[in-house]
C-alpha cells in the first residue's frame, strides 16, 4: 500500500493541483498580506518622484509571463501616473509590445493620461540578446535609437521629450524582466556606468539572482512574481488581478509542498518496513 | 586577408568600446563608439529578417517536400502568414497638429487581437504547464536521503511558504512565531534569500565575471577564434 501511494500516478498529482487552482480562482478568500522590504523599497522608491520627472518603464516580457507580471505592471505604471510622473515606455523584445499596448489600454486611458504629454511609446528597438547596442545607446543619446515614436511621431516634436536627451535626464528606469536583455543588462550598462537608479519587476523565478544588486544598492526595489504585485496593488489601494490570484496560486504552493511531505513521510514508512 | 579583416575589425571595435568606458569624455573615441552601436542596431535588425527568411524556407522545403510532420510545418506557415497580413500594414491619421501612425499592432487591432487571444493564451498555457511537472518532480525527487538534502528541504519549504499570506496566516494560527523571535515567516524566507542563498549567488556571479573577462580578452586579441567556426588558434 505505502509502496503504491510512493510510486502515485502523476495524472492523480496533476488532477489535484488542478482542482486546488480551480477552487482557489472559483471561491477566492481574502488573505493578510504583509509587504515584503524588496517590494516596500520599490515603493518607496517611485513615491519620491516629482510631478515631471521622467521615468523609462522597459516592458522586456512576453505573454507566457503575462499573468504574473502584468499586474505588478498595470500597477506601477498607475502609481507612476498618481504621482504625475513623464512615462517613456519602451521594450527590448518584440513580444513587449502587445503587453505595453494592453498597458497602455488598462490604465493610461482609463486615466485621461494623454500621449505625448503625459506618457509616450517609444516602441520595440532589437539590441541583441544583452540588449547592449540599445541600452548604451539610450545612455548616450535617446534620439538616436529611437528616431520616432511608436506612433510615428518624430521625436523632437514630442513635448515630453523636449529637453530629455540620455540617461542624465531620466530620474528612474523600471524594467519589466522575465529573461534577457531586461533588468540584468540595464543593471550592468544603465546602472554601473551612467548610475541610472534601476527598479526590477521579475518572476518569482529569477527573483533570487537578483538578491545581490539589492543588497548592494544596484537595485532601488525588486518586485518578484505575481505575490510582489498583489503586494504593490496593496500599497497603492487598487486591487486587480494579482490580489485576485493570490488565493489560487496559495493554495497551488499549499498543494506542493503537502506532496513533498507526503512523499517524505511514504519514504520513512516505506524504510521502516523495509529495515524490519 | 579573409580573416585578418574580421579579427582587425573586431579588434578595432571592441578596443573602442573597452577605451570608451573608462575615458567617456574622449570626442574621437565616443563619436567612433556612436558609429559602432548605430551599425550594432541596423545589422541586428537585418538578422531578424534573415532569421525570419531562414525560417520560412525551411518550412516551404519540407511542405514542399512532403517530410514527415509536413502538416506542422505548413500550420506554421499559415499561422505566419494570416499574422503577417493583419500586424503589417499600417496608416496615417492626422491627430491635432500631428500625424499618428496606426498599426496593425495597436491595442484594438486584428494584429493585436490575434496576439492577444490566441497566442498569449497558448503561451501562458506552455508556461504554466511547468508548476504541474514542478508538482510531479517534487513528488517524486524531493526526498530527505541525507543531511545536505534535509537542508534543502527545510530551507526550500520555510521559502515556498514564506512566499505566500496563506504561509503566513498559517503561522500565526499555528503560533510558530517563537520558533524566530516574534519575526513572521515573510521574514525568515526573506533572510533565507538575503542572506546565505545572496553570498552563494554572488560568488557565483563574481566566477562567472572573471570568466566573461578572460573569455573576452581571448576573442578580442583573437586567441578564440571559434566564432568563425575554428578551434582556438
């Protein structure tokens, strides 16, 4: 019997995790949040901006992250425009640019920000997998990587980017990351070397990679998966999707870690009989 | 000549650039610099579109061919063609004093829609695929056999849980909060990251540096030549 539950069937596994998501996204139950100092920093962060400082948001991601960046996405660029900030929006990889115009659609309009004025797309420019060719360009002279907007406007007839010319005029720089070119490169061309601050948005995943440029004050705040944007929702008292998800993805964490304990328990047993 | 020009122009470039970073203010050297990301961009560009040419005449030559799983490849051409058809073309429209390019990416566009509600959802699908194999994987490999993986266990469950409110709502039920001095398990997960996996990270990071440096000295002054498809010299 122990033996047979050990050697359990994978699809019973994966049916369970199934039915524990479907409970968790069917009857969701608020949860105590507590703000983690990564998150709270990132925060903290983006409340000390100024109305008409200039602030690059790079949405270096693509769909298959979508539903655990694009919450904390919606929501920093909320705060962003609450704090009537100029956003430059802007992508190193061409599936960034569906998630930027659906930001865009979710909250810039919602808001009555106008384009050119309050916020401006600058599109998708193709740097190579270390993005380097864009990101030390954009540290020299923005103009001459991105010529026009996305819209096709020319850039010295944008109002937001009059006077705005490389890095020296951009107060902050958030990158959206779920690989590469995103937050790594910008940290190691944008940061160490024009002292760009740099706020990382990245996948529960890759988040412990970047603990270090945290902790040494190459990251201004790290907000790490779909928890760390239920977590901003919270701070800036909007929920959306990701408080919305949060019950689900509890109780699919939940689920694993009760199967990792219940297969160590089975090995105990399982020992026990065998050493008799 | 065929490969002295290659490794003087990958010599020339990279001195630049390595030259740049450490004396910025050098006109010459940072308008050189400029010349070179500019040429960067626009070579970068033309080898998306070789790479979307050399993927459509692969798969022309097996539909064409009939080679096995034909069928795949030619659902991959159409699927090409019918996004090509609606995210290309685009206009202008005057808007105020400006004229606005409308394009068949834009929020609200065929192009767009077809992004948005047939490959992301088949995207996030193929991704989210991977907590159900994370599930089964645990299941079956996470096993306290010895000291070390006991370890890793205690350490990875404390973090999962720590992850989540549902973690913490589970803590304070339980009034594990002595166990660590009153700190609730956000905390113990955050000092577990923050400190001994950060150290770990960092030393691997600082390896892997010294490795690129070393890795781009050889290719610079042309020790490592394997980039033209040859050994080390």
């Amino acid at each position: 019997m122990i033996e047979r539950l050990a050697n359990l069937d994978r699809r019973f596994i994966f049916l369970l995790l199934v039915l524990c998501i479907s409970y968790g996204l069917l009857f969701p139950k608020p949860l105590k949040i507590s703000i983690d100092p990564p998150v709270k920093a990132a925060y903290d962060t983006i409340s000390q901006l100024q109305p008409g400082d200039k602030v690059i948001l790079s949405f270096d991601y693509g769909p298959s992250v979508m539903p655990e960046l694009q919450p904390a996405a919606l929501a920093i660029l909320r705060h962003c425009f609450m704090k009537k900030a100029d956003v430059i929006l802007m992508t190193l990889w061409n599936e960034g640019l569906p998630m930027m115009s659906d930001a865009i659609a979710s909250v810039a309009i919602p808001m009555g920000e106008k384009v050119n004025q309050d916020y401006v797309d600058l599109g998708f420019k193709w740097g190579g997998v270390t993005g380097s060719s864009v990101i030390e360009g954009l540290g020299s002279d923005i103009k001459s990587v991105f010529p026009n907007t996305n819209g096709g406007s020319p850039y010295d007839r944008v109002p937001l980017l009059k006077g705005v010319k490389n890095f020296k005029d951009i107060k902050l720089l958030i990158s959206f990351t779920a690989g590469n070119p995103g937050v790594d490169e910008y940290i190691q061309y944008a940061n160490a070397r024009y002292h760009l601050p740099i706020v990382g948005v990245v996948t529960k995943v890759t988040a412990p990679k970047e603990f270090p440029f945290l902790n040494s004050g190459q990251l201004s705040g790290l907000v790490a998966g779909l928890v760390g944007g239920a977590e901003y929702e919270e701070l800036i008292d909007h929920p959306g999707f990701g408080l919305a998800g949060l019950f689900a993805l509890s109780t699919a964490q939940v689920t694993i870690i009760l199967f990792i304990l219940a297969a160590n328990v089975l090995q105990f047993f399982a020992g026990r009989k065998k050493s008799k | 000549m065929r490969r002295q020009l290659p490794l003087l122009v990958l010599f020339f470039s990279g001195m630049t650039m390595l030259v740049d970073y450490f004396f910025p203010e050098t006109p010459l050297i940072h308008g050189t610099r400029e010349v070179f990301l500019n040429w960067g961009r626009i070579a970068l560009t033309f080898a998306m579109i070789l790479g979307v040419m050399n993927l459509l005449i692969s798969n022309l030559k097996k539909v064409f061919l009939q080679q096995s799983g034909w069928m795949y490849n030619m659902i991959l051409l159409l699927s090409f063609g019918i996004t090509f058809w609606y995210s290309v073309p685009f206009h202008f429209v005057k808007s105020g004093e400006y004229f606005s390019m409308i394009k068949g990416t834009d929020a609200g566009s065929t192009g767009f829609n077809i992004f948005m509600n047939v490959y992301t959802p088949l995207s996030s699908t193929m991704f989210s695929l991977v907590a159900f194999f994370i599930a089964s994987a645990a299941f079956r490999a996470f096993r306290a056999k010895n000291i070390e993986a006991t370890l890793l266990l205690g350490s990875a469950i404390l973090v999962m849980l720590g992850s989540i409110p549902l973690g913490n709502s589970l803590y304070d039920r339980f009034h594990l909060a002595t166990w660590f001095g009153s700190h609730n398990l956000s905390w113990v997960a955050n000092f577990i990251q923050d400190v001994p996996m950060s150290a770990s990270q960092r030393a691997i990071n600082l390896g892997v540096a010294v490795g690129i440096i070393s890795m781009s000295m050889k290719i610079l002054l042309g020790i490592d030549r394997s980039y033209f498809g040859e050994g080390e010299s």
